[in-house]
C-alpha cells in the first residue's frame, strides 16, 4: 500500500483524523482515505473532520465506491468499499 | 424532496435497491441516493447492488460527502452526509 493511504479500521475517529493530518503535515500533496463495508461511515466522517476543522486549503479531489470479494468462513462475499481522496489545493 | 431522490434509513437494503430500480423503470434518467450517518454504508450498498445487479448501462455519475448540522436532545451536532447520482447512460 502506498505510504499516502489511510486504511480506516475501527479505532477512534480522531486516530485517523490525526494520520490524515499528520501526511499533509509531513508534505504529502495527496491522501487516500480508504475502507471497507461498515468502517465507510468512519472514513466519511474523517474526510470531513480533516478537512473542516484541521486543514485548510486541502480539498475531496475524487471519491469513489466499489465492490470487494472478501473470503470469510462462509465462502466469498461481497463488501462495498469507499475511496477517497484529499488533496492540497 | 425531488421524486427521483431516494433517502437512505433503517429499512432492509433490498427496500433501498426496490426503490432505485423503480424510479428508473419508471423512465427516470437520474437517480439521487442520499444518506446520514450510519445509513451512509447502506446507500453506498443500495449503490452497488443497483447497478451491479439490476441495472446494466447506469453509472455512478457523481458522489459526495457533507456535513449536515442537525438537532439533538443535546443540542445540534454534525453529522456527516453522502449524495450518490446514478445517471442512465
């Protein structure tokens, strides 16, 4: 994975918030904010706390959806992912 | 609210994907997906079972992401909110 992705689990909101920031900080120009079925709402909610209340200037480029094979125990499923990507305008 | 929006809550998926797959059949060329908060994982859903399994020649136009300021018993809050427009093409 490229080292400007965020991969949103379930830790706190403001854990990913904080990476999210901590990239731009360390002068990337881009971040990739991705996640996978119910931790969607968290990468949500950390796009627009980054870029409402901790970084300005920085703009969603693209967000995308899609869906993802996942293997559990009970065979292949399917999972919607979100992508989304910030970036400094 | 426009009729060819459809709001995302707590009803079962295939309600959302029903309601979807309808307004296009009923000759609508667009179709709005809104949701807030923790519906935002079932409208990306409603998303990709729409399209991937009812709807062949309609895409994901444009997504986006919000924050929304709603009332609470504790006073008003945000809440984060997605738009999905699904276009005939």
């Amino acid at each position: 994975m490229d080292d400007n992705t965020v991969l949103i689990g379930t830790k706190p909101l403001m854990s990913y918030v904080l990476a999210v920031v901590t990239q731009f900080n360390n002068g990337k120009s881009e971040v990739v904010i991705k996640a996978r079925g119910k931790a969607i709402v968290r990468a949500v909610d950390t796009a627009e706390v980054s870029t409402r209340q901790f970084l300005s200037g920085v703009v969603k480029k693209n967000i995308s959806i899609s869906t993802d094979s996942v293997e559990t125990d009970e065979g292949p499923a399917n999972v919607s992912s979100i992508e989304i990507v910030l970036q400094k305008s």
